[in-house]
C-alpha cells in the first residue's frame, strides 16, 4: 500500500449542503467548561477532575471519591443483597446470601489492608457497617437453615 492510499472500508461522506451558510447546522449544546474550584485555589489537576462545582451549572452534590464512599457502595449493595433495600428494576427486595457475603467480605478485606491507615471516623463507620452486615447475614442464613 501507497502512503497515500486510503483504507479498504472506510470512507467519509461530506452531507453538508453548499451554497446554505445563512442557514445554521443543527446545535450541539456545548460541553460545560472546566472550572477551577475557589476552594481548592492549590490543586488544579483536581478541579480538573471534578469540573465544576455546585451552582457553577454542575451537580448539586457530586459525590467525594474517598474511603467512606466506598465503605457505602460495598454496604448499600450487602444490604440490597440482604433483602433491606428494594431492586431498582423490580421495586422489590431480593435476598442473595452470596453476593452479600461477597461483599461483606470485600468490606473485611479493607477493614484489614486499610488498617492503621484510616481516621477515627471511617474506622468507627466501618466497624458499624461490618457489625450490622454480619448480624443480618446471620439471621437470614440461620432462617434459610431452618425452613429446609
């Protein structure tokens, strides 16, 4: 193949109308500029990251990417499994012992790796989350047990 020669299934097709300037292409709305945050005058590469801030057009309260957020995705999904929450689809509780063990076990595993490296805060949010998961594991596996 010639430098110039173009690729075998691919093609572009020019469906712009000549000679109809006056009249305006079809509109896009325009993405939202990135906006640095007055909070955090220090750290561009962040507010680069999360754009902008509430009352700036964005989110009214974007999520923080941080430990607890985490801690809480792992718990509302153990819960859910748990029959505490509704499905989203269904509108109805389901129980699935297994993935809540999954991930109740996840929520262990960072109990452990994260240990010494975590605030009073998160430590006490997470012993919560992992004494209330646990209970509610185990009254629902002991019922099962018992109705078989």
């Amino acid at each position: 193949m010639s430098e110039r020669e173009p690729e075998p299934g691919f093609s572009v097709v020019d469906r712009r109308r000549r000679g109809e300037e006056d009249e305006a292409p079809p509109s896009r709305p325009a993405p939202s500029p990135v906006v640095e945050s007055p909070r955090s005058p220090g750290s561009p590469a962040q507010s680069a990251i999360v754009g902008p801030g509430p009352g700036a057009g964005g989110p009214a309260s974007a999520p923080k990417a941080d430990l607890t957020a985490l801690l809480v995705m792992l718990y509302s999904d153990a819960m859910a499994n748990l029959g505490q929450a509704p499905d989203p689809t269904s509108g109805r509780p389901h129980v699935d012992l297994d993935q809540a063990r999954f991930a109740i076990d996840l929520l262990a595993m960072l109990q452990e790796k994260t240990r010494n490296n975590r605030t009073p805060d998160e430590s006490a949010v997470l012993e919560e989350m992992l004494s209330t998961l646990r209970m509610g594991y185990v009254q629902l596996s002991q019922g099962r047990r018992g109705t078989r």
